[in-house]
C-alpha cells in the first residue's frame, strides 16, 4: 500500500503529467513527516465492528424553525444518527459507492486525514468504491476538476499538514447556475455522496445543496464536516472544529517562547494579535495554555459595550500598576476581529465608508464635519498611522480594509499616548516599549497533533458510514472526546439543526450561526477568574513544541476540556 | 538534587523574599519542560576523566596584530588550549574557586545550560566552590548585584530556554569608572574567575577586563563563551555561537508552514523577515532547510553592490517565471538586516539624518534639492508609507530608525508596483498578493535544541576547566561537532585572536570581527547551486516542530555542518 522511500524519504518524482494541483508527491520528507506517515490512526471501537444507524427524536433550528422549515422543506426536522454496535452488516457490503469530496475555505490541520478516513472507510466497508477530490475548492465542483484518489495518491498527506493534496478554495455555489453545474458535476461523475469539509458557510452550502439534489430526486447524498482554526463552528453533537487544537499549540508554543524572552529581557510589552476573525476562542484558548498578562476577548468587549479608549484604559491600567513593582515587561493576547466587536469603530467605519464614496476628501480637514460627534471623537482618538490608513487603504468596492488594520500596532500606539499621559500626570514612572506580532498562517498548516490527527479521521471515517448507510443533510459528529479514543461517540447531526436565518437583501439567508465565545461558558470563566492573577503576578506557562509522542502528546484543548466539564 | 515536583509541575513557591529577578521558581511547568530538565546531558570524554591542558603555538590577531598587541600588552599571543586525556589531576582537587557570571546581551537558547556546565564543573571537580551569577546582565557586575547559584536553584532552569534565571542586559562596561566598578566587585566576592556568556562585543569586553585584571596584578581571571543566535560569531576554533541551532529550527518549522500553506492556498507571496541584522546566517540556514523560492542574502546583496531596485527586479523576474507556470504564490526570505548591506540606502539614510539635522522639512518638497541625484531617486522609488517612515520615525539622537523599517513591506509594495509595470507592458499576468511576517522573538527563547544542550553544556563545563586551570582572556571552545558527542574537542582560544581594531574617534578600538556569510563557503555555494530550482520548481521542505527524541531530534544545522565539510 505505501509507496517505498529511499532513506531520506524522497517520493519517486511522478512525470506522468497527470496535470496534479499537488506538488508533495514530488515532494522530499523531512524525518518527522516521514515518521507521522505512519502514525499510528486508532478509530472509534464503533467503527471497528458491525454497527447500525440508530436516529434520535426529529430536530428543529438553532432559530427561526418556520423559515428553515420552508427554505429547506426536504432536510428540516431529520433526526441526528448515532452508530452503535450491532451485530451484523446493515449496510450491503458489496454496495460499491462513488464518492467527491471538496475542502472549502481556509486551511486547517487535519484535512488530509479526513479524506485518509473516507477512503479507509470505503476500502473497509464499501471495496471497489471510487473517490473523487474536487480541486481547488467549491470551484472544483462546478467545474468538475477532480482527481481519483487511490491509496497511491493519498497515502503521503496521511497525518500531514496542509490542503495540498486537492487544495482549497473560497469559491460559493449560489447562483441558480452556480448549483446546475453542480448538479452535472454529480450526474456525470455518478455520485452516490458528496462530503463537504469547511466551515459554517460551507456546511451551510452543503445542506442546501443536500436539499438541492432531494428536492430534484438526484440520488447524490451531501454530509459536511466541521472544519476551522477559529473554532467557531461547534454545537452540542459538534464538540470542537478540527484545526483548533493544532493552531493553537503552534501559537502557544510560540506565545510561551515570547513570555520567557518578555522575563528574561525585562523591556518589552509583546503584543500578539492571533488569527481569528469571527469568535476569539483562539485567544482564549491561548490565554488558557499560557497565561498572559493581558487578553482581549472580543466576545467580552461586545458585551460590555466598550470602547476603544476602554480597551486602551484597560490595558494601561495593568501597565501602569505593573510598572510599580518593577515589571516593564508584559504579554497581551488580542483578537484579529477586535475591532469588529467595537461598535463605535464599527460606526466610524460605516460613516467613512459613505464618505469615501459621495464626498471629496479635502487636506484641509473640513470632510470630517460630516463625522457625527462621537465618530469625529474616536477618529481623532486614533493614532496618525491608523487614520491614514482609514482614509487610503480601500478595497475594490472603495470600502475600508479593516482587515488590514493591524490591531496590535494601533494598541501599540494608544497606549503609548494614554502612558505619556499618565507619566505627566505623575501617576505613572515605567518604561514601555511595545513589540507586535501576528501569529496565523504559521498556524494553519502545520503537522496536525495526535488529536487532530485522530479526530478528523474519524469524522471522514464517519463521514463515508453516514453516506453508506444512505444519510444526507447530516454533520459528521464525534463526540465524548475526553475519552479514551475508543469510547468516542460516531454520527451524525442534522445540518438545519444548526441553523438560523439572517435578513439579507429582504431576503431570508440560512446561515450556521457562529459558535462565539460563551461569556457564561466554563472556558471564558475560568479565564476571568484567573486573570486578575495573571495580570500582575507573571504566572506565565510555555508549552514547548507540539510533541507527538511523550509527555504532553495526548493532551487536547483547554477550551474543550473545560467545555466538557473537566477540570482542565 | 532535584527539588521535589508535584505532579504537574507546580515548583513550591518561593516566598523567601530574596529579591530575586527570577520568577521561575515560582511558575509552573509544562510537561515538556518538566521532561527536558531530566534530559541527560552527556559530556565529551575528555571531560568524564582526568585531563590535562596542552597550549598550541602562540597566536596572532584576526588583523592589525601590532595594534592588537598594543591594546592587550598581557593578552597578545596566548596559545589556544586543548583538553587532553590524562593519567591524573593536573588541577589541585581541593582548590575551591569563587566563579562569577554573567549573561550579556540579546537571549539564546541553551544559556541556562552553560551556567549547568559551570556549576556541575564545580561540583564534580572543585567541590566547596561558589558560583555567583550576576543579575541583568554586565550592569549587574558593575552594581555587584548578583544571587548565589546553588543546585537547588540552577536545577528548574536546566535544558530550559530564556535567560531568566538571572536575566541579560546590554550594558557595556567601558569607561574608567565602569572598569573600576567591576574590579570592586571582583575584589569583594574575591573571584578567582568571571565567566562572559555574550557576542562579539560581550567577549571583547571579557578580553579588555582580562587585560585590565592582570595588568593590575589582581587574581581573576575571564573566560568567554560565544553565544548568539545570529551565527556571526565563530572562527575555526568555535564552529558556531550557541542558540543558533535552536532559533532556525523554530523558524524553519513556521517557515515550513507557511510553506505547505502556500502551497495548499495558492495565492499568496509570503515575505518572511527573519532575526540578524548584521550576517544573514540565520536566512541562509533556514533556506537550507527549508527550500524557499526565493532567498536574498545581505553579504551577496553587498559583494554585488545590488540596489534596492536590482533586489526588486529579482524577485520580481522569480515572479513573473512562476506566474507563467500558473504558481501565483511563493516564499521569500529576507534577512532582517537587507537595508543595511545595500550602500545606496546607506547614503540616503546618511543625507537625511544631515537634512533633518539641520534644514527645515517643508511640505511642498523643496528640502529634496538637497538629496544627491542618486538618493533622490532613490527616495522616490520607495513606497510612500516607508518615505514617511523614514521622515517621521526618528530616535532619540534624530536619526532615521533604520531598525523600524519593515524590509518586508517595503519590499511587497515595490514589487507590486514594478509587477504592475508589466502587467502593462504585457510581459505578466498573473495574480500578487503578499502576506508578510517576522520571525524573532520567538526563537530567542525557545527550549534548547538536543544539539544547543549539549554544546552549552559542554562549553560551560570547559570554561569551569580552563578557569580552574588557570587560564584568562579564553573563549571556550568546543570542536568536532559533526562527530557524537563523546569525541567533541574542548578547550579555549584566545580572545585576541579573534580580534581586529576599528578607528573610531580618532582611536584604535579593538572588535571580534562578526562572521559574515562567506560567498565562497560551503553553505553558501550549496544554496546558490540550489536557488534556481527552488525558485521555479516548489521544493519546500518542512521540517516540523523541533522533537526531543526520535526521528530529526539530532540533527545538527545545515551551515555547522557543510562547513564542517560534510554533504547535508
């Protein structure tokens, strides 16, 4: 089955121009990519053996039941799935499938691996099934762009990091057209199952195509897969996304090297901002495995209603009371979607935009008088750097990049300001000096841990189970994770059973609402009452690099041990 | 020995008050941390037995050895010394020695290991001795602040990264008075030794306070031991500065990373800055190991009077080379100190830091008439944003903060302007987003390499015998290091041998020359002989997270080892 390695694991070059988006068939090994090759996947005990699809009660919506009930009239109410033991096959075993398979979105670790387990489960359960990986994303689909994956082609991505094998794509299927090439795609290439491995956008895409394909009587069934760094696409079935646990050891390992440089020297406040847009849980993750001085959670920062100037004030009010027993030095983690929690910049933003667009925007000064009074305040509240920023960097639409503000730095300067102050004040004698970093696509690819690694094969594993045993509509669901691998739970969970709906152009939209960071939750609580500690105290704690065997290689996130009750 | 752990780590806090600037004793330890402290440490043979010292011939001076003799009338031309074998002590067991120490300047991975080496020197060879570390780095000598080092707290700090057992400073000690105040502190702790654990500056200052403690007919005598994570500090005797090895293998994980990301999202050019301002070793060797498409060496940069345009020209060809392959991504790494190795930037720095000195910066731009032709092209080809970065940041003397400039940025902007050219000139179609990054902080700090373990390990315990054996204005120094460890060289070069003068102030002033990238070295002919097919041909290599056993965890770098002349 494995292809032979020479001793420094150099893949026989592939010249047979079979016009591959990969590059890693070609690719040399380093040692330890070589080794996690053959890591060792244990599955679930209930995909070990025979096992039945047992449903649960009917489901409902996370909102708004009426509306998902009509936009998805074939998929509302189904049931979740659980597989348990069972005596015999419920499945006929010499059911050959066809499966496609697309990844959607950004990269996270552990991709390869699911597909690793659709394939297994097929090889397994199904022998003489084919598989299809779309390439490049969503697009791949409605292009029909696909390679068959044998055991050949899958075989070196097992346990790695990264989406190459088929890569990756943003692209949505919206449009009537969009999903009539779809449509053809799964008509010409036969397929009984289509798995759909992304975030909430595109398990929300895969149900509509699920309901798509029934309301059509096509009999192409659609299972999606929870994938995102940013941990915000999880529910009760849906413990944790897969990537998160890896993307946060990188950063936390990189965030403990940053804390013990920030002691040793004894002159720097490090100000971390982290990859997560949409939720903080990364940020809190982090915090919880490190330990900083100082964390922002969007989340918090939302739903206290504060301000710029209050964040600010917040962080230099722990400054300044550090720098009266002599520590100058600190760590501060920050959400990258910060200052999409700030409803004030969020106004401000909207009033540029507008402005941008209808007025000329004069040296002088005189287009700020169309700022209302508390936007005007907050702008000039704002470093230079920042400002300009606002008024130059737009997008295509002419539109602010806010993506492209980096927080951290901004912070930077505020505090910088608001320290001067105080030290004229004379309630303030440290010294500040601030250093930024962003710690994200470092993240997004690495070599997945051993959960991640483990998990997502059985969420793929489970995935080709689910289309055997002819579901569509579901989420592949692992759960009871703070278990013994064997003990984990296998199934799955109605898409529309997460949904809600958002107005969008007078229209209803059906969107997986995103799982933001619970301020009631037992992850952020516990964060709250330690912080205090960790704000003056320096209890910092450096991980070290992610190991994969030995001390620390089985541990799983803080977050979810937490959310799962342990005490973590 | 070991102080007692509870299970997860959690040292006993010490609440003795004892002013320590550690906070380690009181933190809490990962496991990885916890397993890395019983991490056996080795030693070279020579160092498990008797030994005795043997001196090579006398030594000269890397340049100006008549200037160099003059500077260190009592230090000039001492041979370098070897540990041999041998039959018996040639050391007095009973001589108990009063040993200080100090961490100088910027962090590296594996200090904690050297001050082990001392310390465990002591204990096995020198029994009743005491250790002095001296806190915050040369300040602390000269303020004779300093902590008794004993097993109990040494131990929590072995194979750990950070300097925080005793923390660093850059301080210098330079002046009469600066000199004088460190002969106090010698006098009154009555050291018989002073171990300087620092760069090319921290061991210059060793061999001026060797000189001037001999001169004086005072007692102490001063070892160095060569660390910095830069690489530039080595000559023949002292193949590589310790930290070295642990810094690039963090990067060139992250680095690996962003490679698979790359390679897997297909649209992006990550520009990665990596630490080392003054050689460009740690770019080299993460090229190395990592195979980007594009590497920019400051000391070729230099040799070939390249422009900032002529280094923009080359990426952009790179480029427009892939984009017509259909790869519209690639990594770049570029050294932290690129601007610094390009003249004509030097020169405009040069005339603005006279401009802004001395005449009025108008608006309208009038003040350019006073750049040179050269300069004023120059300024107008850089991005807006660094022309005002260069005209606003200004450090305290009002010079351009040449340091601040983010080389990446800039370099993203001039491409894109330059791939915008030819996208209207027709010769490029392709797609440019960049995506910057710096890698620095991070690696300072992180857990030792087995290889930086070792080394520092071994090159305390050699500065613990060649004080003991009498010996002052040394380098410890250990060889053979492609070979196990056990047949590793130790011993000590001298100081002034690495020396050269510099005219500064009209006065002969003596340096340790940094050791630039060589163009015609090993390591570097290896990667311009590899360059071409990295840069259109994806041959990325990740070599994953640094592992402490197992597959890769004794690999030493790529640089030690093709200059140590064998094929990596």
């Amino acid at each position: 089955m494995a292809p032979s390695f020479v001793s420094n694991g150099n893949f026989a070059a592939d010249s047979s121009g079979s016009g591959t988006v990969t590059g890693r068939r070609t690719s040399v090994y380093s040692e330890i990519q070589i080794n996690r090759i053959d890591h060792d996947l244990p599955l679930p005990s209930v995909l070990k053996k025979h096992f039945k699809i047992v449903d649960g009660p009917g489901s409902s919506a996370a909102g708004n039941p009426d509306e998902i009930a009509k936009l998805f009239p074939n998929m509302f109410g189904q049931p979740s799935s659980k597989l348990v033991p069972s005596d015999s096959n419920t499945v006929v075993p010499d059911h050959k499938l066809k499966i496609g398979l697309v990844l959607s979105g950004g990269q996270a670790p552990g991709g390869h691996n699911v597909i690793s387990g659709i394939f297994d489960y097929l090889q397994d359960r199904a022998k003489g099934s084919t598989l299809y990986g779309f390439k490049g994303g969503p697009a791949g689909i409605m292009k029909c762009k696909y390679v068959v994956l044998d055991s050949d082609f899958i075989y070196p991505y097992r346990n790695q990091g990264g989406f190459d094998m088929i890569c990756s794509g943003r692209d949505k299927i919206e449009t009537p057209e969009q999903f009539k090439q779809a449509e053809e795609t799964v008509k010409k290439l036969d397929l009984d199952g289509l798995v759909v491995i992304g975030g909430d956008d595109s398990n929300t895409n895969a149900c509509l195509l699920a309901e798509n394909f029934r309301s059509k009587n096509m009999k192409t069934h659609v299972i999606g897969c929870p994938k995102t760094i940013d941990g915000d696409l999880k529910c009760k079935e849906v413990p944790i996304s897969f990537g998160f646990d890896t993307a946060c050891k990188i950063y936390s390992e990189m965030i403990g090297n940053v804390m013990i440089d920030a002691r040793s020297t004894g002159k720097y406040y490090h100000f971390v901002r982290l990859m997560g847009r949409a939720a903080s849980h990364i940020t809190l993750e982090c915090a919880l495995q490190t330990h900083p001085n100082i964390t922002i959670i969007g989340e918090e920062v939302a739903a206290k209603k504060l301000t710029l100037k209050d964040v600010t004030d917040y962080i230099v009010d722990v400054v300044v009371k550090r720098a009266a027993v002599n520590y100058n030095y600190g760590v501060i983690l920050i959400p990258e979607g910060l200052i999409d929690f700030i409803p004030e910049v969020q106004q401000l933003i909207a009033e540029l935009n507008e402005i941008l667009a209808h007025d000329i925007v004069d040296e002088g000064g005189l287009w700020k008088k169309k700022l209302t009074d508390q936007s005007l305040k907050l702008f000039e509240f704002l470093p230079k750097a920042i400002q300009e920023q606002l008024m130059l960097e737009r997008d295509p639409h002419g539109n602010v990049q806010v993506a492209k503000i980096e927080t951290e730095k901004m912070l930077i300067q505020m505090v910088e300001t608001e320290l001067e102050k105080r030290k004229q004040e004379g309630t303030y004698r440290g010294e500040f000096k601030g250093q930024s970093h962003f710690f994200g696509y470092e993240g997004r690819c690495g070599l997945p841990t051993n959960f991640d690694a483990m998990y997502c094969y059985a969420l793929g594993y489970g995935a080709g189970a689910l289309l055997h045993s002819g579901k569509t509509g579901l989420i592949s669901s692992v759960g009871n994770l703070s278990a013994p691998v064997e003990e984990w739970t296998v199934g799955g969970t109605a898409l529309t059973a997460l949904m809600d709906v958002e107005r969008r152009h007078g229209k209803f939209k059906p969107v997986i609402k995103k799982a933001m960071v619970e301020l009631e939750g037992a992850p952020f609580k516990k964060f709250a009452f330690l912080r205090d500690e960790w704000a003056l105290n320096n209890r910092y704690f450096s991980p070290g690099p992610i190991q994969f065997s030995g001390p620390g290689s089985d541990a799983i996130s803080r977050t979810l041990l937490l959310e799962l009750g342990a005490q973590a």
